[in-house]
C-alpha cells in the first residue's frame, strides 16, 4: 500500500501525462482514445493497489461505470439517429430552402440554422453537415473560410444551451446538474449574444457583396418521402428525449434508446422492397458501424479516469484549493472556459462535477449553468478549442494562424459579451 500523500502524487501525475498527451494528439501522433484508456486503465490500477481494500474498490468502480455507461449509451443512440438522418439525406430538408443571393443574408441564415440545429444534434454533426452545404454554395475559399469559421461559433454556441447539444452539456443534464428546461431558460439568451456579436462585425465586412449557386447545391438522390419521413422521426426523437426524462424519471439513455427503436422499425418498414445492397446503406445497423467510435472510447477513458481521482479525494481538494485562492466562482468558472480552447472540454467538465457537491451547489444553480456555457463556447477561441473547430480545420483546410488572427478576437469578444449577458440575467432573476 502507497502512504496517502504518495498515493495522490501519482495519481496526478499519471493524469497529467494522459492529459498531455491528449492535448498534443496532432504533434505526437498518438489518438486521444489510447490515451485516455492508458490512463484510466493506469489510474485505477494503482489506486486499487494502493488502497488494499477489494470491496470499497469494487463498489467506487461500479458507481463509475454505471454513470460513465449512461452517458456512452446515450451518445452512442444520438450519433446513430444522427447517421440515419444522414444516410437518407435528412437534413437536405433543411439546406434546400435556401434561396438568397446576397452573401451577408446567407451567412446570417447559415449561422442560426447552425445554431438551432446543434441544439437537437450536437455541434459536431451540425459543423459538418453546414460546412458541406457552403463547400457546394460558394466558390470563393476566402468567404468560405469565414463561413465555416462562423459556423464552428453557432455550432458551439448552440450546443450550450441545449441538454443534448454538446457532450459537456449532456454530461451536466445527465448528471443531474442541470435540468433539461432550466439549461434553455438559463443560457438562450446568452449564448445567442455569444454568436450574434462576431456574426454583427463578420456580417459588416461581407456587406454588399453577391455570389451564385453551384450546379449540386441542395441535389439529393433519395426520394422526398424518405427525406422528410426519416428527418422528422430522427428530429423528433432526439427532441423527445428531455420530455421523455421529465415524464419517466429515467435515465435520459432511455429515451434514446426508445427513439432508435422506433427510427429502426420505420427503416425496416420503408426499406423492405428494396434490393439488399441499398438496403443494407440505409438501415441503423450500418450507421452503427459509421458513428465516431474513436470518440465513444475516448468518452469512456477520460470518464472513467477522471472517476479515479473523484473517489481518491483529489478533486474536492482542488475545489477547495480553488475556493481560498481565487475565492470567486464566476472567475474560476470563466478560466475553466478559456482553458477549454487549448485543451478538450470533457475531462475539464468531468473535473468539475466531481470538484464540486450537488448538496452544496443544486441543480440549475449558477455554478452549473455557467460551466454549461463556459465549457460550451469557450472552445470557439481557438480553432483546436472543439470537435467542431477540428472538424471544420479538417473539411476547409483552415490553418491554426489564420484562425487566430481573423476568428479567435471575435470568439473571444463574444465569449465575454454572452458570459456577462448571463451574470446580469442570473443576477436579475434573483
């Protein structure tokens, strides 16, 4: 058995490798997911060593893996409505009605559709989807550029003020932080000044300029009645969910699992006549097999470490340390958001739902809500900051530099204008 001191220094010192080498995953070469199943595997390892006791082990481990599992699932069921969606070209339904010409209205109505469609998907799958319909819109790489720029702001800026529009916010709802009403009522406001502020001046540089439609734009090869049937059963299950919770009192995964069932049967039901090789592309099994499993693992290994330094005591220590230095949540909350676009945000909120207590900070107080959006947005600063920062950095080509001298002033901006919009409404409503 390690002394307890002993105990806690390796504990933090196997995290912060792992947290290193995450936060370096593109210049070492090393995925994130081995990384953080290294250390969660690591972690526990050696604190079950060095406590000695199996059973008081066993139990910590189970409470861990039946949190963390929660979460995975519910993951796991959203991704996939999300791949069915996509594989019947569900979200043309949304893209195809766009019809103006003017460059700055097509930036305004791309950001808030961004925005609005994270919070039923999540951010990633929204970057994604929206920066494929600008590749097929514009011509120009400089206006598409700045499009996909502002597309990561709405993205995340819309992930945050919904219970299912960003892991980080999932993780608090589920949880039992924040509740899935009061997170809407809470951040709406703020985080749409988040993306209004630099979609005012970026909209102001575009002003008055023009651009024509591509030949593909808004070209789908699946039948209209697939589109609209798939993309509203799959939008309407993934809007079911949080009601879902508030009518059952079960867990959120729940829900998703309700929802892929019935996504599933519709499949099944439509698709019968169909030969097997089209068939077989548009069933949830074969989006099971495209959703992002590197990410679920990744979830898993940092969910399950970080679950390793809560029961070892080390991050109520932290909170504690945090309290008599700082001594101010908004300003430790607000650091924690700006760390967020130099290092990933889950293992950061992971962090803080186990730094601090539900008894002492309830559900929807001002500690949650504000990690909620801090954690949320921040991540916009820098263009490594998110998933869909790098997600967008992947499909435009858009370089670290180029981002920091044109975009991350004005995420930054708006970073500030929507935290203070929030702190003066939290402050109002009291």
């Amino acid at each position: 058995m390690l002394p307890g001191d002993t105990l806690l220094v390796v504990l933090v010192a196997v995290f912060v490798l792992a947290y290193l080498a995450i936060a370096l995953e593109h210049p070492i070469r090393i995925n994130k997911s081995a990384s953080a199943l290294l250390a969660a595997g690591l972690l526990w390892t050696v604190y079950a060593v060095a406590i000695g006791d199996p059973v008081r082990v066993g139990h910590e481990l189970d409470e861990t893996v039946a949190a963390t599992a929660q979460i995975i699932f519910f993951l796991m069921g959203a991704m996939t409505i999300v791949e069915v969606i996509d594989a019947h070209d569900g979200f043309e339904v949304i893209t195809s009605r766009i019809r103006t010409r003017k460059l700055t209205t097509l930036l305004v109505l791309i950001s808030f559709i961004t925005f609005f469609l994270s919070a039923v998907l999540d951010n990633l799958t929204s970057t994604i989807v929206m920066v494929s319909l600008v590749r097929k819109l514009l011509d120009r790489q400089s206006d598409r550029l700045l499009f996909a720029s502002m597309i990561v702001i709405a993205a995340n800026a819309g992930g945050a003020w919904s219970p299912i529009g960003d892991v980080t916010t999932t993780m608090l709802w589920i949880g039992g932080r924040i509740s899935a009403m009061g997170i809407v009522e809470a951040l709406f406001v703020a985080s749409a000044v988040n993306l209004a502020v630099p979609l005012f001046v970026v909209a102001l540089h575009l002003r008055g300029q023009s651009f024509a439609f591509g030949p593909d734009a808004g070209a789908s090869e699946r039948p209209a009645f697939e589109r609209n049937l798939m993309f509203t059963l799959g939008l309407a299950g993934l809007i079911f969910v949080p009601a879902f919770k508030q009518i059952t009192h079960l867990p959120p995964f729940m829900g998703i699992v309700v929802a892929l069932g019935v996504l599933w049967l519709a499949g099944e039901i439509l698709h019968r006549n169909k030969g097997p090789e089209t068939r077989q592309r548009l069933t949830v099994a074969h989006a099971l097999m495209r959703i992002d499993m590197s990410s679920i693992v990744f979830f898993l290994g940092i969910l399950l470490a970080v679950g390793t330094l809560e029961h070892a005591g080390i991050l109520a220590a932290l909170a504690n340390w945090l309290d008599r230095t700082i001594g101010r949540l908004d300003v430790i909350v607000g650091l924690l958001g700006l760390l967020s676009a130099v290092v990933d945000n889950v293992p950061l909120v992971a962090a803080s739902i186990g730094m601090y207590d539900v008894a002492k900070y309830p559900v929807d107080s001002f500690l949650w809500e504000f990690i909620a959006y801090c954690a949320g947005t921040g991540g916009s600063i820098l263009i490594i900051g998110s998933a869909a920062g790098v997600a967008a950095m992947g499909l435009e080509r858009i370089t670290f530099l180029w981002y920091l001298r044109k975009i991350s002033w004005l995420a930054l901006l708006g970073y500030i204008c929507g935290a203070v919009v929030y702190i003066a409404q939290y402050r109002l409503m009291q």
